[in-house]
C-alpha cells in the first residue's frame, strides 16, 4: 500500500498556508510532519483525513479499497478527544468500533492503553492524559491501514508515551502507515521526517 | 469580451468599471420614458388614480423573485463549482432582493388601503410574497453573522436552494390555507383586464426596474469583490508582520 | 394631472420606492468609496495581494 | 445498517443520560401552552378554538429551538470530524442523529400534547386527533430544522440564527398541521386532504433535510 | 461611570458590527408574529383580539431566546474573568451588559411592534398604546432573563434551559402588560393601574435582576 | 507592598489540589510557579486573582489600597486573550483601558509589544502569537502593582520574548509584583522559585 500526494495546496481562511507539496509514504513507514507554529501540520493531517477540501493535487491510498477515499481509511487523532463525558470509558469507545465497524473488541483495546480497569467509569472523570489514551484505544480497536496524528505524545505521560510508540511500531510492523505532526521525538526510530517552513517544504 | 472571461474576478471589475455608466444611463433614461408614460397612462374606471402604484408595485413583485432565481443560479455556482464569483454574485443580490420585496410590499399595502380598506389582508398572494420577504430577511441574517466570507457564501447558497424548492410549497400551501378559511370578504380584485394603455407603461418600468437591478446588482458585486481583497491584504499584513519579527 | 382622493397614497408609494431605491444607490456608492479608500490605504503602504506578485492572476 | 443503528442508540442513550436534553423540549413546550391563557385570558371558548394552533405553534418551536445543539455538541468535542471519516454517507449517519433527535424530543411532544389539550379546553376526543397531526408533522419539523443546525454550526454560531432561518420554511408544515387539526374538530373540511399533505410534507423532508444538512456539513466545515 | 459606558458601548458596538446580533431579536420577533396566523387563520376579528397577547408573546420570547448568549461569549474568551476583575461593582457591569442588550435588542422590538400590528389587524391608535406597554415591559424581561443568561453560563448550558428556568418568572410581567394592552384598546378596565404595576415589575427587576446574575456569576464560575 | 499568602488550600471539582501553602512577595520580587500538569499552577494565580473561591487560608496585598481585594490590584494574563475579534486592535485596547481605569495611552502600550502598526485591524486577523502580546500591551497601559501571568511566553517568538522579559523587568524595578506560572524560564534573571508537589491523586 501507498500514499501519495501530489503538488498539495492549502489555502485556509484566504491565506496560503503550503503548496506543491509532494511526497509518498510506503507500506511500514512512518512520516513525522514537523514546522513552526502556523506552518500547517495540522492543516495537512486534516486534508489528508478529508475534513477540508484540497485546494489543489491530488491524494490517494494506492492499493487501498477503490470505493474508498483515503480519509475513510483512515484513522484521526486530533486534539479534540471526540468523547462524551456522560457516556463511559467502555461505551465510548464501543460507539465508535460499532461506527467504524468491528474490530479487536474493547477489552484488548482498553488493555492496550492501560484504561480497562476504568472501563466503567464516566469519560467526565477521566484527566486529560487519560482521555488522549481512550481516544489512542480507537486506532488499536479497528484496524485502519493509515494513522494521522497531531501532536500525538501531548498530555501523555512517560509510560503512556512508551506504550504508544509500541503500538506504533505494531501497526508498522503489520503493514500500517503513519503521519503524525509533532514538535518533538515521538519515540520512533528513524521516521521519515517532512519540515514545513515559510519558504516552502523540506522532505528530509 | 466572452463571457467566460468575465468569471475572473479582475477581468470582472475591469468589465464593470467600462459597463457601470452605461448601464446607469440606460436605467435613467427608461426610468424617464417610463415615468412620462405613466403620467400619462389613463385612470382605471374602478380604482381611478391608485392604478398608477401599480407601475411601481408589479415590477418590483417581479423583480423580488427574479432575483431569488439569480440567487439560485449563484448557489449552484458556488457548490458545484466553487466558483469566487458565484459567492460574490448571490452575496450581492441578497439585500437588492430584500429591498425589491419591501417596495412590493409597502406599495401593495399603500394601494390595499384605497382599494381594499385596509393595509394588509392575509390574501394568499400577499402573504407568499411576506414569507419571501422573511427568507430574504433569513438570509441577510445568514451573510451578517458569518465571519468568514466563504463559510457564509457556502451556507448561503444551501439556504437559497432549499428556498428554491420551497417557495413553490409555500405558495401552494398558503392559498390552500386562505381559500379554506376566507375572511369576511374584503379581498376583490379590479382592473384584471389589461388595456394596452396600461401594459405600455408597464413594460417599460418593469424594462427600468431590471435595469436597475442589473446596474446595482454589478455594482454591489464590484464592492463585495474590492471588499475581499481589503480582507486577503490586511491578512497578509498582519502576517508579514509577524513574519518579519520571527 | 389630478390624481384624485387617494393622491396621498399614490405619492407615499413613489415616496418609499425613490427612498428604498436612494438607500441602496447611497450603500451601493458610499461602499464603493470606503472599499477604495482603505484599498488605497493598504496599497500605500505596500501591502500587496499574492496574485499581483506572482503577476496577475 | 449496524453503523446507523450505533448513532441512533447512541444519541439517545446521550440525551436521556445527565446533562442531555430530552426533555427540555417537552419542557419548554409544557411552559409556552401554559403561558398563552395567561396572555390571552381565561376565555375557554377562545381558548378551545385556538387550542390546536397553540398547540402546533408550541410544538414548533420547541422542535426548533431543539435543535440547535444538535451538531454543536459533537463539533466542539471532535466527534463530528470522526462521523465525517465513517465508511457510511454522512447523509445516513445526519439521519440518524435527527430521527434520534426526534424520538427523545418530537415524540415527547406528542405525547404530553393531551394533557396541554385539556388545558385548553380541547375536548379530549379531538385531541386524539391533534396528537396524530403532530406525530405526523413533528417529524418534517425535525428534518427541516435540520438544515438550520448543519448551517448555524458551519456559522459556529448558535441561538435565534436557527430558527429565523427555518422558521418560514416550516410554514406549509404548521399550515396543513392546523388545517387537519381543526378538520377533525370541527369540521366542515374532510381530514383526509390536509393530513395526507402533512405526511407527504414529511416524508418529503426526510429526503431533503438529511441531503441539504449534509452538504451543508461538507461545505462549511473546515 | 465610564466604566460603565466603557461596557455599555462595547457591547452594542459588538452587536451591532458583522457577526453580531442586534437585529436576530426582531428578526425572530417578527416572524413569529407573521406565524401566528398560519396557525390561528385569517380572521381579521379574532387576530384582533388577540393581537396584543400575541405581540407579548412574540416579545418574551424573542427577549429571553437573544439572552442565550449575553455571558456566554464572555465567557469562552476569557473576559468574563477580567470584567470580575475590575474597579467596578459586578453588579454594575452586568446591569451595563443587559441595558446594552436591551437597547440593541429589545427597543427594535418596541419600534417594529407597530407595524406588525397593522398586519394583526391591531388598530393605528391603540398600537401606539401597546408599544408603550412594550417599552415599559420589556426591560423587566431582560433584566428577569438575565438571571437565566448567568445561571446557564455558569451551567455550561445554553439553548433552552434559559428558557425553561425564566420563562415561569415572567409571568406577572405578561399578564399586566397584556392587561394594560388590552386596557388601553378595549376598555373597560383603566390603563392606569395595569400600566403602574407593570413599570413597577420593571424597576423592580431592573434592581434585583443584576444582583441575582453578579451572585450566580460569581458562585457558579471556576 | 507585600503580598501575604498564609495556610492556602485548593479544592476542585471536589479533589484537593493543594493545601497549606504559604509564601510572601515583596515589592520588585518575581514568584515563578513550576510543578507537572494539573499540581495547580493555574488554580494559584486564579485564586490570586479571585477568579475561584479560597478553599481556606488567607491572602491580603499589605501596603495596597484597603478598599479593593488583591484581585483587583492585580492583571491576570491567562490562556484566554479576552478579545473581541469584531473590534479592532485599538479598539480592544481601549476598551479594557477605558475598564480598568486610564493608564499611559493606546499608542505606547501598542508600541511596547510592536502591534502599533497594526492598530486599526480587527482582532480576527491576528495569529496567536500576535493575540497574546495585544493581551500584554493590557497589562502596560494601565498600572496595577501585581501582575499574575499563566505560561506567559506561550505562543511568542523569540523577539517578543525578549520584549516581555524587559517589560517584567520595567515593573519590577518600579515596585511591582509578578506571579507567573511555567514550564521553563521566562526570561527574568533570579526570580523565586515555589514548586507544587503531587497531591491530586491520579484515579489509577
Ligand atoms: C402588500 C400587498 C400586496 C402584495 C404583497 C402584492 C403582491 C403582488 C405580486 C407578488 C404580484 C406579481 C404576481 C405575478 O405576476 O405573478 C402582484 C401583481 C399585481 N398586484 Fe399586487 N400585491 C399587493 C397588493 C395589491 C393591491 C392592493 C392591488 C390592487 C387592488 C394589487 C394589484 C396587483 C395587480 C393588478 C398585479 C398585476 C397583475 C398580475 O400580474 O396578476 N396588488 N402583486
Ligand atoms: N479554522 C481555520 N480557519 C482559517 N484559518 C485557519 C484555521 N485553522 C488554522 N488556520 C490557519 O492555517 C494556518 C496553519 O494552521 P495549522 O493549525 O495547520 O498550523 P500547525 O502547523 O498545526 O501549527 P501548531 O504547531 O500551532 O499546531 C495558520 O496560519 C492558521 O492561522
Ligand atoms: N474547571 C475545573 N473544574 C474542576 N477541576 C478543575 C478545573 N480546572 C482544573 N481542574 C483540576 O484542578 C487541578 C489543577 O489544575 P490546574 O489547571 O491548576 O493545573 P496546572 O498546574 O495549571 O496544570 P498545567 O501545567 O496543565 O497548566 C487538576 O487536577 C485539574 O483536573
Ligand atoms: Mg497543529
Ligand atoms: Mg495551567
């Protein structure tokens, strides 16, 4: 599988943000989207998640589902944690398998991020490095070829940290794709790095 | 000039800035041919001199849902092609065809009064152009409380449509609801056979009428365009400015 | 020309439409010169659109 | 269809639980009937004439306003990005979210509709009928209403906004509503004609409300 | 004092310039005016009769949905907490927020009123004496909302709950309004005393209306 | 003046956040506030600033006007920027000047943190970095002895940075206080230093 993205160009509230941006991620490659404040990482993760229209080029998930865009294919982990605080750690995260259609069941998935001895409780009890963990237990519960995370390890604490980067490096070592948008090391070894800048992008 | 090259913004500002006199030319001298005719147009038999409001009063009734239809034509532009000057051109015609509504209404309710006895009688036709009166009302509301140009033109231009469906649905359903229960009958219509003498007159106002429209349709299209621009440069200059301290 | 017993009406009618008719050429104009004027402001001060750079558009 | 079925349970699930809004509506409602004898006076004749247009009026704006968080809510939290990455048409899953929206709001209103009616003096037959005409028309409220919501969220801006956008709309709905209403009361009119139009009206929005909420959604959100 | 006109002007400067809400109050005044008569039928005598009820009507609610958002915007960006912070009273400052809402919202109610009037079939004559009822009445329903608009932005809440909290103590406010209107237009009654009572409701409220949302602001807020 | 904070304790949402904490701040004197996510930093200078209730203890500015709490001597420059994107730089300003009281002008404050240029723009245009410093001209236009500063450097660049230090510095050498909470230095050369401690529990 592949992504590619061809001569990319985002304009956001009439002003430039990137453009002619070009690159290709392979099957079990990581792409770490770096720049300063305002480059337009997060703007690129949400194109490429088909929640705002391109503005120009192209994308697509070569030997992905032909019926379907890359964003469907897609999971995104934003800054927002999409979880409603009446509903609980279990019910939350089972609306969203039952949304996106099945997957690895809760328990493993809670077990996975450390929450499954909270799963009964309220998601309004929970801190906010809990929250960003539920929201992790989604990409782990439904099996999605392409991962986009923005500022993936924020509000995580060491060993939550830790253990994120071991699902990462499982859903490359299966086949997986990453992008993420980070100011910092998000604990993989040697991703493919992407530096947005003013003076146009780097593909390092 | 093709007309495909107008869809350019800066090629459409050149267009009006040569267009614009002449078109305010034209409108004035139909208004003045217009307004002598009706001068003279002759009395109706029934409603004497009150006949000559409705020189006024039917273009502008016209008009009002001519310019909905502009608006549709704008909406399919925006969404469907995304196209800038589509925006432009719904945004523009918005307050043209709020205030063409309002003249039908006030001269109708100013005619009603002599002919009628009254100001306002809830007569199915009256009360359809009312509701569009309140969706145009609708959508300047929708264009004055979105902040960001092009959000506002995209929920615009869904408004528009989905009064395009309905307007038909109003209109049937609010003569359904007048004739079942008529009001005492206050409600009689004269001078429906139209002498020459009369439509004479009457085409060529409703002629100044769309002339004016066009005129200050283009002209409203001009300053929403500039108004744009304004917009993208002062955003620009705040980030250069941030651009030179970094 | 006698307009008969209902003058006031037909009068008030020309009145409203010539007023609502001034209202939108007044807006349609005194827009037009606010949106040159702060165009020109902007202009003077160098201030330029990406399209005029990378010539016209 | 189980991905439609996990929007549906869920936003009911979440209106009933604490902090949801079911019953807000119904509240509202309850408060507006109530206070029209207060502003019309105790006339129970006048009042049992207007009965079923206070009622439909009531309902109608208690559907509206409603509404208005419907998609606020999962804007602010993310959850409407995500709804947007699903393998299902977004038309279907802004279905869902309505016809949850009316089975803990609209249908609420049905069914406290009789007891409002006593109130006003509507015999209790008659309210039988009117409490039809609403299950009937409540739905083409919801699905009109619709439209507002997704329009006033890509607006981020809540309120009146709605309703002065979807109010005219909803007129033919509030017309044949009433019109079937007072067929079954007093007659002379068949109830057939108007009430067959209402159900036509919502049925009719059903198809439309969902596509323009939709579009409106995919258009305005970035 | 400038501090408080320093309020006073920001927030009708803010309704007033694009993105505000000044007009949405009348907006939605006007429209569900127009509705009523869908709803009633053309009547020309029965609109009459009760056109003044349903001009108040009209105006409460318009009044309390447009509060929805007095606090709340200063709420989400964080001015909310420097207003607290001043010289000034908070008392103070909230009654410089609600009388610029009123001004921007509730007097275009009291100025389009007539003319929607006309279209109830409400005489030229007594119109004059129903707005004045409205202009005497209406402060009370800002004031008496503007407890709700505190209550839900310290609930995080917004929508109807307002609606539902306040609606019940604006009663009194309906009814002597409505009796005043209907005083003036029909007799028998005097106009006097429904008219002092209802200056009276607004003075009152005018004073116990910032008190009750200073204390809810600053109880309820974190 | 002196800013006395005796036996303080914090409650929020029903845990303790922090309890018995003392410390007194002179005239001229920086309090730095550091601890990990959710110690309270936030909560400190918001219960300064009588944004929350005191769960107990005492807090009295000794020296300052008698008539008025300490939160009403002090600026509070929290993660909100209190600005109306509708109104326009200067007229943001002039509003809060005109609030709080007078103070030494629009154009000096808006020439402090170098927004003088962009006086007559809307709010709305501004990017994040440019919101803050328009929040900090408030701080220089009108004076108040105490200044309470959450994570004031976020979102600057290097430049207003470097103006923001001077700034604090300017008030301290006239007399004034300054509580700020942080993450790294703030660019002031030995302010004190008050460390909250674990005590909210993590429900693990
Ligand atoms: C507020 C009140 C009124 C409104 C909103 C109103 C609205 C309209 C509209 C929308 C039309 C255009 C219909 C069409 O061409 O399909 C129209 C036409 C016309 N109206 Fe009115 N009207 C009002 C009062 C009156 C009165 C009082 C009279 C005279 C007694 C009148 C006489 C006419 C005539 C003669 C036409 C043109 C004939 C026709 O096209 O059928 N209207 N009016
Ligand atoms: N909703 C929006 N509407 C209009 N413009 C926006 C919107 N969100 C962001 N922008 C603009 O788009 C540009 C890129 O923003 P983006 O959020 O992609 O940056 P980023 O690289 O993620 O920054 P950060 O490091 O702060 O996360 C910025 O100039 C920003 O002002
Ligand atoms: N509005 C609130 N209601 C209830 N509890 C809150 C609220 N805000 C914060 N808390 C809780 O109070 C505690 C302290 O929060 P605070 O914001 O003061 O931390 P902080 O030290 O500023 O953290 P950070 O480094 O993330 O800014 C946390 O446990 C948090 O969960
Ligand atoms: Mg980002
Ligand atoms: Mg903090």
């Amino acid at each position: 599988m592949q992504l590619i993205c061809e001569n990319l160009a985002c304009v956001r509230g009439g002003r430039d943000v990137f453009a002619g941006l070009n690159f290709n991620l392979n099957s079990g490659e990581a792409l770490v989207v770096t720049g300063r404040n305002g480059a337009g990482k997060s703007s690129l993760l949400r194109m490429i998640a088909g929640l705002i229209a391109m503005t120009a080029g192209k994308l697509t998930l070569k030997g992905g589902e032909a019926d379907a865009t890359p964003g469907e294919q897609a999971h995104y982990l934003g800054h927002l944690d999409a979880l409603k605080p009446s509903l609980s750690v279990s019910e939350n995260l089972a609306f969203w398998m039952g949304y996106f259609g099945g997957g690895v069941g809760i328990e493993p998935a809670l077990d996975a991020v450390g929450l499954a001895p909270l799963a009964s409780l309220p998601a309004a009890y929970l801190s906010a490095g809990q929250r960003r963990r539920l929201s992790i237990a989604r990409l782990v519960a439904v099996p999605r070829p392409l991962w986009l995370l923005d500022e993936p390890t924020s509000a995580l604490d060491q060993q939550s940290q830790l253990r994120l980067a071991e699902l990462m490096r499982g859903h490359l070592d299966t086949g997986g794709m990453i992008v993420a948008a980070a100011h910092g090391p998000i604990g993989l070894d040697s991703p493919r790095e992407l530096k947005l800048g003013r003076r146009g992008t780097e593909l390092l | 000039m093709a007309v495909i090259d107008l869809a350019n913004p800066t090629r459409f500002i050149n267009f009006v800035n040569r267009a614009l006199p002449w078109f305010a030319a034209a409108t004035a001298i139909a208004f003045a041919f217009g307004l002598v005719l009706t001068m003279n147009a002759p009395d109706d038999y029934q409603q004497g001199a009150t006949v000559k409001i409705m020189y006024i009063h039917v273009p502008t009734a016209w008009l009002s849902m001519m310019c909905w239809g502009v608006m549709s034509v704008a909406a399919l532009g925006t969404l469907v092609w995304r196209h800038p000057l589509a925006d432009v051109a719904g945004k523009a015609a918005a307050p043209i065809g709020t205030a063409f509504t309002f003249i039908c209404l006030i001269t109708g309710s100013l005619w009603g009064r002599p002919t009628w006895g009254t100001y306002w009688v809830w007569d199915a036709r009256l009360t359809s152009m009312l509701v569009l009166f309140l969706l145009y009302l609708g959508m300047l509301a929708l264009y004055w409380t979105a902040e960001d140009p092009g959000r506002g033109s995209r929920a615009a231009a869904i408004l528009a449509l989905v009064g395009a469906i309905n307007i038909p649905i109003i209109k049937f359903s609010v003569e359904y609801w007048n004739t079942l229960h008529q009001p005492a009958s206050l409600f009689r219509k004269g001078g429906s056979a139209i002498d020459p003498s009369i439509l004479w007159p009457l085409l060529i106002m409703a002629l100044a009428f769309t002339l004016l429209f066009f005129t200050l349709h283009f002209a409203a299209m001009r300053n929403e365009i500039l108004r744009r621009r304004v917009r993208t440069m002062q955003m620009m200059q705040a980030q250069e400015l941030a651009g030179a301290q970094t | 020309m006698n307009l008969g017993p209902h003058a006031d009406f037909i009068f008030a009618s020309y009145a409203v439409t010539v007023f609502v008719i001034a209202a939108l050429v007044g807006w349609v104009v005194l827009d037009y010169a606010a949106q040159r004027r702060v165009l020109g402001d902007l202009e003077e001060r160098g201030v330029t659109r990406r399209s005029q750079r990378k010539g016209d558009a | 269809m189980s991905m439609f079925f996990a929007i549906l349970v869920r936003d009911m699930r979440l209106s009933v639980r604490v902090g949801g809004g079911a019953l807000m509506g119904a509240l509202f409602f309850l408060i507006v009937v109530v206070m029209m004898p207060f502003a019309i006076g105790p006339d129970l004749n006048l009042l049992a004439r207007i009965g079923p247009a206070i009622l439909w009026l009531g309902a109608l704006l208690a559907t509206l306003l409603a509404l208005d968080r419907l998609f606020a809510t999962d804007y602010d939290d993310g959850s409407l990005d995500l709804l947007m990455m699903g393998r299902m048409p977004l038309e279907l899953a802004v279905a869902a979210k309505a016809i949850a929206h009316w089975l803990t709001t609209g249908l609420p209103l049905v069914i406290i509709a009789p007891v409002l009616g006593l109130m006003l003096n509507v015999e209790m037959r008659a309210m039988g009928w009117v409490a039809l005409t609403l299950l009937a028309g409540t739905p083409a409220l919801t699905f009109i209403g619709l439209i507002g919501a997704a329009l006033s969220v890509t607006l981020r801006r809540g309120g009146l906004l709605l309703a002065v956008l979807v109010l005219p709309l909803t007129i033919p709905v509030l017309i044949f509503g009433v019109a079937a209403a007072n067929a079954a009361i007093v007659g002379p009119a068949p109830f057939g004609p108007p009430f067959t139009i209402l159900c036509a009206l919502s049925l009719a929005s059903f198809v439309l409300g969902p596509f323009a909420a939709a579009a409106a959604l995919r258009h305005g959100l970035e």
